[in-house]
C-alpha cells in the first residue's frame, strides 16, 4: 500500500469516527423522538461501516440486520403507536 492510499484510509477512518461521534451527541441530546430514531439508525449503518473498516464482516452484518434494521424498526412502530395513544386514537391491547 502506497503512503498516499494509507493517508486517504486514515483520512476515511478519522472522518468515521469523527461522524459517529457526531451523530451519537445529536442522538443523545435531541427532544425530537422521530429524530432520535432516525439518527439511531444512521448511527448503526456508520457502525456497521467501521467493523468493515476493523475487518470483522460478521460483526457489521450483524450490526446492520438487527442493530440497524430491526431495532430501527421496533422503534418506528413504538413511536407510531405511542404517538396514537397520545393523540386518543389507541384501538386497546390488540392492535
């Protein structure tokens, strides 16, 4: 690998970190739940890019399937249904 190749993958990994920490504090300190979820999200797919990164493929696609995108999802659904039940449209326990 050339110095200018190992000076550009250095670059991406500093501007990886430097994002995922970034969107971490955006997440941690936003009012907007909706927000919130949406940065969840984004902070799982930028994770799943840096085990890539730390070469551990079996850990990002982990990461991305249930990190990402089913947690992501449950999230959704939760905020949905509790912005129903706030609003008094709720139909009860069963759906």
């Amino acid at each position: 690998m050339s110095p200018w190749q190992a000076g550009l993958l250095l670059a991406f990994d500093l501007t990886l970190v430097l994002t995922l920490l970034g969107v971490a504090w955006q997440l941690l300190r936003g009012v907007n739940l909706f927000r919130s979820v949406v940065l969840f999200i984004a902070f799982g797919l930028l994770l799943s890019l840096a085990w890539v990164r730390l070469q551990a493929p079996d850990v990002a696609l982990a990461e991305a399937a249930i990190g990402a995108g089913v947690t992501g999802a449950l999230l959704l659904v939760a905020l949905g249904r509790l912005r129903r039940m706030a609003s008094g449209r709720h139909g009860g326990e069963g759906s």
